[in-house]
C-alpha cells in the first residue's frame, strides 16, 4: 500500500476530540449567523471542524495542539494538521 492511503486510513480512523476553543469559534458564528455543521464528515472520511456543504465552505479551527514547538523557533504544524492542509 502506498504511503498516502496509510496515512488516510490512520487519519480518518481517529475520533474527533473538539476544543474548548473550537466550540467558541462555532458559538461565535452561530451568533453572527453563519448555520453550519459541526465536526462534519466528508464523503472521503475527513473531519472538518464547521462546514457548510451546500456552499462548500468549512472552517479548521488550529489551536495550539496542532503544533509543534522547536526549542524557541516559530513552531511547525504536528503531522496531523500538514496531511489535514
């Protein structure tokens, strides 16, 4: 198998573990009234945090766990959200 199934199969495998800072983001669209889904799952088995498929417009919430930090250098993203993006 190639290296980019692998890596699908491990990503869309996973569930999804929403943050304190995503549920804000999807409360403060609410308000404004942007109606999305939360945590949708594409027909290819991603997780987007919002998204509106009718329109197809999602929303990626990347807090502070989707990077990593390299001894004071400007930190990368981890190897979940690169794949993701």
């Amino acid at each position: 198998a190639n290296m980019h199934s692998h890596f699908l199969t491990a990503f869309t495998g996973q569930e999804p573990r929403p943050s304190r800072l995503q549920h804000n983001v999807a409360a403060a669209l609410n308000r404004i009234g942007w109606n999305h889904s939360f945590e949708y799952e594409t027909p290819e088995g991603f997780s987007l945090d919002m998204a509106q498929p009718e329109t197809k417009c999602a929303i990626e919430v990347d807090g502070p766990s989707h990077y990593l930090k390299c001894n004071g250098r400007r930190p990368t993203e981890n190897g979940r959200t690169k794949f993701k993006s």
